[in-house]
C-alpha cells in the first residue's frame, strides 16, 4: 500500500505516554470491579465478544460496541500529525476515510461528521467505558471516538496470522464503518433493543452490525482505490485475509478447539469475507443492507 507523502488526518488524539488513568471504570451507574474486567477480558478472548460489551451486561449497565516514541499533541486536544510511521499511517488512512465517507455524505444531502482517532498504550478511558489493548480496536458511540492501541497490529499480524498494512486499514475501516452507523442512527436503533429481546437474538443481532461494518469498510476500499490507486498487489487479499482471521469461528477454534454458533457477535470468517467483499464491489452503502431492523 503505497500510502506515504498522502494527507494525514488532525482528528488524533495522541495519547501514548500520557498515562490514560487506571482506576476503576464505572458503566451503568456501578462500579466494575478488577475481577469484573479479568472476566471480561477472558470473555473476549474465548468468545469474540467486545469485552466492553461484558462489562456492561455484568454491571446492569447497557452494553456498548461497535515503535518508536511518538510526537504527542495534549490529551484531548485533536492536532498535529504524529510523527512516528505507525501513526503516521492510521492517520493517513483516518483522513482517506474522512474524504470517501464527507464526499457519500455530501451527494446525499447530509453532512459527514468526522470521528477523532484515540491512540493509546496499555490502558485509556473512554466514554464506554476502560479501554485496554486486549480489547483490540473499538469504537465507542457515545463520544465518537476510535480506540486503538497500536500494539494490537504486532498481535493481528504474529498471533491472528492476519499481516500487512492494508489488513490494518480494514480494521481502522471497520471502526470508521460503526460511526458511519452512528450518525445514520443504526446504533441508536439497536441500542434501543438491548432488553426487550433475548441474549440469542441480540447477538445476531450484533452479527448483523458487524458484518455492516465490515460492509462499509468495504465500500471505502472501493472509493480509495479508485480515488488513489494506491494499492498493491497483494492488498486486498490482506484485508479480506483479515477478515477471516477475525471471524468468530476461527476465533472460537483457535481459543477453545470448538465453535458455538449461538455466540457469535461479529460473524463467521465466511460471513465477513462476504461482506466486506460486497461493498468493496459495489463501492454502494446502499448495498450493505444486513438485516438490521428499521425504527419502528
């Protein structure tokens, strides 16, 4: 992926060295004790469940999704571009995915409003909740923001057999995918079912939100290639790699040696090759029609 020289997006809030605030996070109006987050944490291991997700089913609280040392702009405080390459890069693909996304937005009629990029090292906050780097990336709705620990591409490429820079953008597309849902009010939709169905439903429920999100993120690979061509040969199979890697089957398998498809939240590693392909053909959102109940 010959992203280098590219524009880079001043959405990131570079938190790296800034010391995120241990403490204990609090979700739903309770407090999450530490043997909470271990059980959580095992959960989104074995499971493939957001363990922020856990935390908020365990504390009675609506669950939420959806190198070298670095240059630091204040917490909180959106800026410069950082200056090492690893951050470099998910800012560059931050700021393709805000010109695909402003650009969709724009020939609709609405107006694209741009999520901040959060890079953090072992532990940060969130308005979902803790944020830890066993979590793998997530984003969280309720600031519109993007979480991610850069430590986790060493463990998609080495532990998940998932390598390559493109792989990469496809996650930070895939999280870029859950605030489109965001502000097109899908999020909100489903939210509002937490409770009124039962855990079985809601996770295919979540299944159907994933495999979206993964819609979307290819639906920006088809506008970035053909806005850019800045992929090579190779890229592709990267990301859609990546996907399979990530998918809840091969995730249960590698984990625990057997598959239960009744908890799966993101999808199998067929279902999110197929979609993410589905929107990387048709460059069409309109496409990525999974199943998610309208309002009613």
């Amino acid at each position: 992926m010959k992203w280098e020289g590219h524009e880079q997006s001043r959405n990131i809030e570079d938190r790296r060295g800034a010391g995120g605030g241990m403490g204990v996070p609090r979700i739903g109006g309770r407090g999450i004790g530490l043997g909470t987050i271990v059980i959580a944490l095992l959960a989104g291991w074995i499971f493939g469940i957001n363990p922020l997700t856990v935390l908020g089913l365990l504390s009675g609280g609506a669950p939420t999704e959806v190198l070298q040392a670095p240059q630091r702009t204040p917490a909180g405080q959106p800026g410069a571009a950082p200056r090492d390459a690893p951050a470099q890069f998910v800012s560059t693909v931050l700021r393709d995915t805000e010109r695909v996304w402003g650009q969709m937005f724009k020939a609709s009629g609405a107006q694209y409003r741009e999520p901040t990029l959060v890079l953090f090292q072992d532990v940060t906050r969130s308005a979902c909740g803790l944020g830890q780097e066993a979590m793998g990336p997530f984003y969280c709705p309720s600031d519109a923001k993007v979480y991610l620990d850069l430590s986790f591409f060493e463990t998609l490429s080495r532990r998940m057999g998932a390598p390559g820079d493109f792989a990469q953008a496809y996650v930070v597309a895939h999280e870029v995918g859950h605030h489109v849902q965001n502000l097109l009010g899908i999020t909100g939709r489903v939210d509002a079912m937490r409770g009124r169905i039962s855990q079985v439903e809601m996770n295919k429920l979540s299944v159907r939100v994933e495999l979206q999100a993964d819609c979307f993120a290819g639906v920006w690979a088809h506008h970035s290639q053909k806005g850019k061509g800045w992929l090579e040969a190779g890229d592709l199979q990267e990301a859609m790699n990546a996907a399979a890697q990530i998918g809840d089957d091969t995730l249960q398998k590698n984990s625990q040696g057997r598959i239960v498809p009744e908890s799966f939240t993101h999808g199998s590693a067929e279902q999110r090759m197929s979609w993410f392909k589905r929107g990387l053909d048709s460059g069409n959102p309109n496409q990525c029609d999974t199943g998610i109940p309208p309002a009613r």
